[in-house]
C-alpha cells in the first residue's frame, strides 16, 4: 500500500488489498470514477425529490454532530443523493467500502462528493470495521451511513451493527426510508430501487434513536428490533406519500431466526 492509499483509507489497520494496484486499474479507476459520478448525477437530475421530517437532522447538521444513518440496501441509489445534501450542510458523511481494490473505485467515487470512506468488510472482518468506524466518529465527528441489512440480507432485517457502533461511539441513530412513484426493481436479493425518469422520489426521516452506552445484550436486541420497526414504518411512510402501491415483502421468522 502506498502513502497516498494509506492517507485515504481511515482504517489503517484493515489491509486494502492481497492484490495490487497495477497501473493500469489506477487509470481506469481515475477515468472512470469521473464519468461514474457525472452519470449518477444527471441521474438524480432527472428525479424530483421531497424530504420529509429531516427538521433536526439538518440542525444536527448544520453544528457538525455526528449521528449514524440507517437505511435499508434497496434504496441505496436514492439515498446517496440525500447524503451527498447532508454534506453540503455540514455533515461529514462516511461510508464503509470493502478493502478489496475494486474498492478503492469506490472510494474516489464518495472523494468526487466531498464523502470518506472507511475501510473494511461488514462480513468478512465485522470487529475491524466498527473499530474503524468509531475512530472516524470519535476522532474526525464522521457521520456513517449504514446499510441496516448488509450487503447481502436478509431483505429489511436490520443486523446489529449499526446499533452497536452508536452505542460504542455514543451517538443517536436516524433512521431514514425512501420510495418512489415509479420505479424498477431488478431481480437482485434486494430488489434496490431504481425509480423511473421524472418519478418522485420521497425520503423519510426519523426522530434520532439514542442508544444507552450501558445497554446489555438483550436491550441491545430491542434498540435493533425497534430500528426495524422505525425504518420499515418510515418505507410505509414515503411509500403512502409517493403513492406507490408496495407490495409486502414476506421475511419469514425462519430466516429472521437464522441470522439473530
């Protein structure tokens, strides 16, 4: 790993790579990036968002608080245009991005938006990747958003992660949903959101989530079940607002069970 790789990735102590980063990725990856950027932007350009409810969240914002977001991974595309918005009003919003070097597009992609980047693997090195996460919050006030079910589901279970490192860090939780009018969902384990040109897209945001920094395991099993509950309400809430007719997603307790 070179200088310039270790100065951007804010959890040393997670190695980037096995591989390395030829020259010929360090092009692509600096072409690329870019063009990325630029396509997702005149994509968000051509949807018409609303927020609702983020009243205190852009005053916490605005005094550089720092917070965790939580979100499920379906509405990933949408939501980044909202966190790249917190930025713009004080937030220092970071991500978690695989240390893998197809990673590091990643990381240029978020650099493009003014955002950081951490380090590390939710899956592969879960303890790694909350320690890197606490010392953004506790060293640089970085505000996490976090994908609730992970990167690989269950659908809208929220695992404990994001729950855990508020806790560590002692700060609140905000949990956000979105929907749109019309939108396409690809057969993916998420089936993400990808709304149609000139949909409404509509993010909902919610009261922060303190969690206790003295809490045990089993309430720290209810603040991850009662930030489930806040998120999948909030869904229900931008999906009414958007008038979108969802259809229930059926998770059942068997596979809920698997994964507690």
């Amino acid at each position: 790993m070179t200088e310039h790789d270790e100065s951007r990735n804010r959890n040393p102590r997670e190695p980037i790579s096995r591989r390395k980063m030829t020259w010929w990725r360090r092009i692509l990856f600096a072409v690329g990036a870019p063009i990325a950027a630029g396509l997702l932007r005149a994509t968000w350009a051509m949807y018409r968002f609303e927020v609702h409810g983020d009243e205190k969240l852009r005053e916490l914002a605005a005094v550089g608080t720092p917070v965790v977001f939580g979100f499920w991974h379906e509405g990933l595309l949408a939501l980044t245009w909202y966190m790249k918005r917190l930025h713009e009003l004080g937030a220092q919003v970071t991500f978690l991005i695989s240390p893998s070097v197809d990673g590091e597009f990643g990381v240029q992609m978020l650099a493009l938006f003014g955002g950081t980047a951490v380090r590390g693997s939710a899956t592969r090195s879960g303890l790694t990747a909350l320690r890197g996460l606490y010392r953004a919050i506790r060293r640089d006030g970085a505000s996490p958003g976090i994908t609730l079910d992970g990167p690989k589901g269950p659908v809208r279970y929220c695992k404990p992660g994001a729950v855990m490192i508020a806790r560590m860090a002692g700060v609140p939780v905000v949990p956000i949903g979105c929907a749109a009018s019309r939108a396409w969902r690809p057969p993916t384990w998420d089936r993400h959101l990808v709304p149609a040109p000139l949909a409404r897209v509509v993010v909902t945001v919610g009261e922060p989530l303190t969690i206790p920094t003295d809490g045990d395991s089993d309430s720290l099993e209810e603040h991850r079940a009662e930030l489930e509950g806040r998120v999948n309400a909030l869904m229900s809430e931008a999906e009414s607002r958007a008038g979108t007719r969802a259809k229930k997603r059926e998770i059942t307790t068997t596979r809920n069970e698997e994964k507690r």
